[in-house]
C-alpha cells in the first residue's frame, strides 16, 4: 500500500484515479481501473467510526489544552465546535479514504 496515495485521494487499487470530484462529492467508481468505491448501502458505516476517532485524537487535545486556560467551558465549547466545523472536510476525506484502503487491504476477500 503506498502511504502517498491515500494522501493524495487516489484509487486504492490503481493508485491513480481520484476518490473524489469534489469537496464532498466521491466518485462512484474509479476513472482508471473502475474500482467501485461504495461496495454496498451503508458501506461507509465503518468510516463514521474512523472519522469519531480522527476528530477524538485532534479535538482532545485542543480541549484540554483550552479546559486548562482561564477561558469559560462555554467559550471552550464554542471554540472546539469552531474548530471541528472548519476541519469537517478534512475529517470526511480522510475517513473515507481510510475506510477504502482498510478494506481494500483487509477486507476485500471476506
């Protein structure tokens, strides 16, 4: 698996062809090799889980960092809530794309 392709949004088996057309817009399937991306409904299910993960490991950090300053919990709140709306297209993306390279790797032959 290259590391360099599920950065840059690539195919996970061709390496290729982009997962997404746009911000939030996927690609059904891939333009090069014809991947299908979603393998069945509720597919990406399993990336909501990597996305709750991705936001815990940023977020935590920034709200303990915050809950220790002389700031308010309802100004800490109200930044955190800030700061996870901004970074909501990177948390989609990466869940995504991690999830298919999860099953592309792990779980294709189930």
């Amino acid at each position: 698996m290259k590391i360099s392709a599920l950065i840059k949004g690539r195919c996970p088996s061709c390496k290729t062809g982009p997962v997404f057309s746009g911000l939030f817009k996927m690609q059904i399937a891939c333009p090069h090799c014809h991947f299908v991306y979603e393998r069945e409904e509720g597919y990406f299910t399993g990336a909501m889980i990597v996305g709750n993960i991705l936001a815990s490991v940023v977020l935590a950090p920034v709200v303990l960092l915050l809950g220790n300053s002389d700031m308010s919990m309802a100004m800490v709140l109200l930044s955190v809530f800030a700061l996870c709306l901004l970074l909501l297209p990177f948390f989609f993306r990466a869940s995504r794309l991690i999830w298919i390279y999860f099953d592309y790797v792990f779980l294709r032959d189930v």
